[in-house]
C-alpha cells in the first residue's frame, strides 16, 4: 500500500485523553488527503444535550434515545470543524468542566456506544478516513489498513491538559480528573480503552507531534 496515494486509507489512532491523538490524527489526514474525525465529540455532544434537556445521566433508555436520533454533522469553516447537533452548532460547548465531568460515564452506556458507533461506520464506509477515539482499531474499524495507539505517562498527559486549558496552578486536579476517567474508559464492560493486539503502539512522553507525526507516516508508508 502507498498511502500517499491510497485516499481509501482507513487509519485507527486510539488512546487515553490528550495522549496527542487529535493534532496527530488531523495532521496525517492533512497530509494524506483523507478526512479526519475525532470520534470524542459525538460522546461530548451527547452528554452535552443530556445537560442541556436536564435528562437524568442514570436514564439509559432516554440517553440511548437521544444517540439514536441525534444528528450531527461536521462543517468545516476558517476557525476549524464546527459541530452541528440536530442543526444547532455546540462546539462551544464541548469542551465546558461539565461535559469532561460526565462524558466518561455516557460513553460506558452500551445503548449510546452502539447507537454512535454506527453512525462512525456509516461516516467511515465511503471513503478514506483518519478516525481517532478509543475503540476505533478494536470495535469501530478492525478492518483498519493502519492501526496506531497513541500514549503518554499520566503526568504529562494532565501537564499537556493544564496548560491547553490555562489551568496550570491546578495541576494536581487536572491530574486526579485524569486518572478518574483513565479509569473509567479502560475499566468499562462495553468496548474498554486498549490497543488492538495489531496496533503500533507509541509513547510520546519525549516526542514533538512532528517527531510522531513522521513516525506513524514512515510506518504507513512501509506497510
Ligand atoms: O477524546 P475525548 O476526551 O474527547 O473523549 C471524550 C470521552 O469519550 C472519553 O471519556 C472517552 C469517550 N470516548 C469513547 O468512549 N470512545 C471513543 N471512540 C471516543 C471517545
């Protein structure tokens, strides 16, 4: 495979939050010509509309409901992707303390995780795709022609977080916040956070998103 030219590339980029999948993903799309998705704002979005309606977080019918139904679409404009949920744009909202505080346990409910995942695979079926999130190698896409699981030590995961967020004089919770969905994402039932057993698996403690970046097109383009 030539993935410079193969546009019917389909890569899986999974791993823990702000492991670097995100700026890693939409750069090799970038640079590979192909779409790119980040697979965390539809379970943002999601949890999003549970506040937003006041539905209750431990009603897994109504929140199964709500995956099943929602619309969402992405545009792309100067600033970035905007998201749209059923014609409203919630970009904004996405990233608010309260939707990283709830997003872990929506993303657990099969009902949710089923209803999302489809609509990832109806996305993906089309055309070449870069697709970053948690389960994309293993459950989402295990057909992937490039399996990559991104990671990095808690702290400088959190460290990354703090300063992206301007919180770095509240380390120590950011850290702890960390941990709690660590946690939860790779401890659920339903689809935990692993690498796929066929996935190169990269720890950018010590490397720069270029020094990644080159590292996973050199192993793509070897493949
Ligand atoms: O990558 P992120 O922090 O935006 O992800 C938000 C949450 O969504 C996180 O708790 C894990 C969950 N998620 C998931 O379970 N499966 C995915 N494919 C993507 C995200």
């Amino acid at each position: 495979m030539k993935a410079d030219s193969d546009c019917t590339l389909k890569m899986a980029i999974d791993g823990p939050a702000a492991s670097g999948k995100s700026i890693v993903g939409r750069e090799i799309a970038r640079r590979l010509g192909l779409r790119f998705l980040d697979t965390g704002t539809m379970y943002r979005a999601i949890t999003w509309e549970v506040i937003r309606t006041d539905v209750s977080l431990d009603d897994a019918c109504e929140l199964t409901a709500m995956a099943a139904h929602a619309n969402m679409q992405l545009v792309s404009s100067k600033d970035g992707d905007r998201l749209l949920l059923n014609g409203d744009d919630i970009t904004d909202m996405l990233r608010l303390p309260e939707v990283d505080a709830n997003v872990s346990a929506v993303s657990a409910l099969s009902g949710v995780r089923r209803a999302l995942v489809a609509q990832q695979r109806n996305i993906a079926a089309n055309s070449g795709i870069v697709m970053c999130g948690r389960d994309i190698g293993t459950v989402v896409l295990p057909d992937a022609g490039a399996k990559i699981f991104l990671t990095a030590s808690a702290e400088i995961r959190a460290k990354r977080r703090a300063i992206e967020a301007g919180q770095e004089h509240d380390l120590q919770r950011v850290l702890d916040d960390m941990r709690r969905r660590d946690k939860i994402d790779s401890e659920r039932e339903d689809s935990p956070l692993h690498p796929a057993d066929d996935a190169t698996i990269i720890c950018s403690d010590n490397l720069t998103v270029e020094d990644v970046v080159l590292q996973i097109l050199s192993k793509v383009r070897a493949c």
